[in-house]
C-alpha cells in the first residue's frame, strides 16, 4: 500500500522576479513624478528670496522658515485688500458646508427613491439628469447668472451655495442610486411588510447602511467645492471670494517684488483642506468605491 504523497501548502517564498522590478520601477518613477513638485513647493516656501533668487529649486532652504507662510496667511494681497488667505479661508468654509450638506441630502434621498420608489418616467427623469451632469459648465453661466440675479441671490453666498449645490446633484444621485440597488432588495421588502414607509426605510435602513457611501460623496463634493474657481469667481460676488480667487490674486499680481516663496505658500494653505481629507478618509473612499459606488 502505497502512501499519498503530501506537498507543503502556504504562502510561496517572496522571490523577486522581472516582472516584479518592471512594477517598482513603474511605481517609484510614479511616486517621483507626483511627489517632486510638492517637494519644490514645499522647499520653495520654506526659502527666503535671497536663496529662491539663486534659481536651484531643488535645493533645500539653508535658512528654513515660516515667515512666507505668515505672510500668506496674514498679510498677502489678494485685491484691494492685503488681509492675506484667512478671508477667503472662511468664506471657502461658508460656501463649502451648506453646498455639502445640502447637495448629499437631496441626492441621496433621490438616488434611494429611483432605486426602490420609482414612479411613471422615472427613468426618463434619471437619464436626463445624468446627460445634464455632462454639459459644460460654461454652457450654462450666462443663464445661471439671469436666474441668481432674477432670486435676488447674485453675488452673494447663498447664490454660490446655490450653484454649487445644483452641479453636485446629478454625479451624486448616480452614486446613491447604484449604492441603493447595489443592497438587498430583501431588506427594503422585509421593512414594508412591516408597516414603514418613505421616510422610516430611509432613515432607519438605507442611511445607516450607506456610510461607505456617504464618505465618497463627501469626499468628491469637497474637493470639487473646494477647489472651484470658475463659479466662486462669478457668483460669489468680491466680498465672498472663496481661497481660491484670492489666490490666483496672490499668484498673478503685476505690482511690487515677485515672490514666489509666499506664492509657494499660499498655493498648499489652499490645498490643504483636500489634502487632509484625502489623508484621513482615503481607505473609505477606496471601500465606498468597491461597495458599489460604480455598480449599475
């Protein structure tokens, strides 16, 4: 009687092969290829002009300081006014949250009434919502600026919380809408035969459930509010211009001495927001995503 022979199972050993190089070595020119201009934002904004004069970019601040920073932060001129970044920090906090807050909740209440309420021409309404969310934005200015101006509401905040919360509602009701249908159909038909209704299943099943997605819809209304310079610019009015109007003022003045150490400065004060957001919240973006965020 012979005995069966037993091959060892488990991991094989971690052997680095061609095809293994050819992927680090893609990855680290990768790396490289992102990372290198914020290594020279970074430096750059750390140099006094003395050094930034001498033209190496690469070169690490011998004299490294924050004063550029201050002087972003504090005292830059952004216009008239030399205030620095910190008045359109606020502002770019004013016109974020409520467009955030109010484009999520109308979505997603949209995007879980296509998926489990639909009505006559239900489709037809979500196919022509999801065409308007591929249409230019400057197609539509000059019509967005009549109707804020006929709602009193041009050039003030509430009318840039306005248009940022109507552009933020199409991608996002596809995101709610695939995430609901993505659920079991089970959960919803077990909550009706309960006695709940609209509002009970939203609330009590389909919002708890929908955190993955949630953050993903945060995620991109943030950094697309946030980063916005074309409606801020237009709709906001001068007294409200968000971080990044003031500073393409910083970046682009014709008067006085060019210094780009406070440019460098200012340009990661107005990205940081996004950056830490992406920091923080990043894996959740990545398992909203593969929870059926593009599931159709």
């Amino acid at each position: 009687m012979t005995k069966a022979i037993v091959t060892p199972r488990g991991a094989k050993p971690n052997r680095i092969g061609p095809s293994r190089i050819i992927l680090y070595s893609i990855l680290v020119v990768a790396a490289v290829y992102y990372l290198l201009p914020l290594y020279v934002m970074v430096a750059t904004s750390l140099k006094d002009l003395d050094q930034v004069r001498e033209g190496n970019i690469f070169a690490w601040p011998l004299r490294a300081g924050f004063d550029a920073w201050i002087k972003a932060w504090d005292t830059a001129c952004t216009g008239l006014y030399c205030e620095g970044l910190k008045v359109g920090f606020w502002k770019s906090v004013q016109i974020t949250v409520p467009s955030v807050l109010v484009s999520i909740a109308i979505a997603s209440i949209n995007g879980y009434a296509l998926s489990y309420w639909r009505f006559r021409g239900s489709e037809v309404f979500f196919t022509i919502l999801i065409i308007g969310s591929f249409i230019p934005y400057q197609v539509m200015l000059y019509p967005l600026v009549i109707i804020t101006r006929e709602l009193g509401i041009f050039g003030t905040l509430p009318g840039v919380i306005f248009i940022h919360s109507i552009f933020g509602m199409p991608i996002l009701t596809l995101l709610f809408r695939n995430y609901f249908a993505a659920l079991p159909v089970e959960l919803f038909k077990a909550a009706r035969v309960d006695g709940a209704g609209f509002w009970g299943i939203f609330f009590q099943i389909m919002l708890p459930m929908s955190i993955p997605i949630l953050v993903v819809a945060i995620i991109l209304q943030v950094t697309g509010i946030w980063n916005d310079f074309l409606f801020g610019v237009i709709f906001a009015g001068t007294q409200n211009w968000p971080m990044t109007v003031q500073l393409n003022n910083i970046v682009n003045s014709t008067q006085g001495v060019k210094e780009h150490n406070v440019n460098m400065a200012a340009t990661i004060l107005t990205g940081l927001v996004p950056l830490t957001i992406y920091f923080i919240s990043g894996r959740y973006f990545v398992r909203g995503i593969a929870a059926g965020a593009v599931k159709g």
